[in-house]
C-alpha cells in the first residue's frame, strides 16, 4: 500500500512532535529541579535565607511586582538554581552516536563510526578534580563563573546537553 504525505501534513505532524517534546521534556526537568532546589535549601537555609533576602530585596525595589526583568535581576536565586544543576542533573548521562570514525586528539583512540557513546554528566559534575568539595551545595561558584569553575578548562558543566540536540531551554533562553 502507498501513502502520500503532503509536505503540510509533514509539517503538521512535526509541530505536533516537538509540542509533545516540549510537554514531555518541558515539564518533569523544570518540577523535578525546582524539588531538588528546595531539597537543598532545606539542607543549608543560609542559602534559603540568602535567596529569600533577595527575592523580598528585588521586588520591594519594584513595587512587589514580578516580572521576568525582575526575575533576571535575582543573581543568587539564578546561582542556587545552576548548583541544584550542577549537583542533580536531571539527565545524568548524555547519549550519542558517532556518525563518522572520529580519533581522539592527542591518542590513537578511534572512535568508530556507529558506537553509542554515553558521557557520564553526574559523574563530571560532581568530580572533586573540576569542583572542590563537589558534594557541598555551594551557589557562591555560580556567582562569577557561568560554569561554575572559572580555572578549569573544557566542557563539565552540562546540565543542558550540549551541541545541535542541546536542550531547547538555551534556546528560549537566547532568542526571547
Ligand atoms: C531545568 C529544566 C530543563 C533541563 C535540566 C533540561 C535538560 C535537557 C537535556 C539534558 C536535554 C538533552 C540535550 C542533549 O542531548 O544535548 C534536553 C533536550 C530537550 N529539552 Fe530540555 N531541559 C529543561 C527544560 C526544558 C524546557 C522548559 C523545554 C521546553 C519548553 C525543554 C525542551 C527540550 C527539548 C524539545 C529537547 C530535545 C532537543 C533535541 O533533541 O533536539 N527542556 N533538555
């Protein structure tokens, strides 16, 4: 039997895909984050206290109104939301297939074309040699550094994937 699909239904059937990813990828990341946020303040309340402070500071400086100006203004807040990030990874490891044979610079390693690669996240995010004292619930590392380690080299911080299927948050983050 043969189907016809137009390039609209095509269309149509790919909007629908990509409504589902946003439903399915959206929403249990963002909860499952904001659960473990509130898990570690309930562990240090110094930094509850000190994200309260400056919720209460922000928006009394704007007439108790909240708005996404307002909530980008709120640099702590954003630090204890890249810590629970960087020590509770939602998608603890990151998936790919190598679509060509790739060698590893500076070794004799070949990766060969069609081997699944699985990059262990949780394990670089939480390793003692890129974060001192990986264990501690510490926002203050976010605070001057976008990846939370201003010294150290490379790609370790990557609770958003990386790359062209990198999540679509840095997206809405970058475009809105
Ligand atoms: C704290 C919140 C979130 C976290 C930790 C998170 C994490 C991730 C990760 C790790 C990936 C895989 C990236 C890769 O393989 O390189 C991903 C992909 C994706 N995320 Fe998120 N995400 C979050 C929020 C959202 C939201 C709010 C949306 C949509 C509104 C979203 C939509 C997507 C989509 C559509 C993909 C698939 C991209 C592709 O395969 O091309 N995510 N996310």
């Amino acid at each position: 039997m043969f189907f016809y699909f137009s390039p609209l239904v095509i269309k149509i059937f790919f909007l629908k895909k990509q409504n589902d990813n946003f439903y399915s990828l959206g929403f249990e990341t963002s909860s499952s984050t904001a659960s473990f946020c509130i898990f570690e303040f309930c562990r240090n309340p110094e930094t509850q206290r000190k994200a309260q402070e400056e919720i209460d500071r922000v928006l009394k400086a704007h007439g108790g109104k909240l708005t996404y100006e307002n909530i980008a203004e709120m640099k702590y807040l954003d630090a204890c939301i890249d810590e629970t990030l960087r020590k509770h990874p939602i998608a603890s490891f990151l998936v790919r297939l190598a679509s060509t044979d790739f060698r590893i610079p500076g070794t004799n390693a070949i990766i060969e074309k069609g081997t699944s690669i699985f990059i262990p996240v949780l394990g670089i995010q939480r390793d003692p040699n890129i974060f001192e004292d990986p264990l501690a619930f510490k926002p203050e590392r976010f605070l001057n550094s976008s990846n939370g380690n201003g010294n150290s080299k490379g790609l370790f911080y990557m609770p958003f994937g990386d790359g062209p299927r990198e999540c679509e948050k840095i997206f809405f983050q970058n475009n809105f």
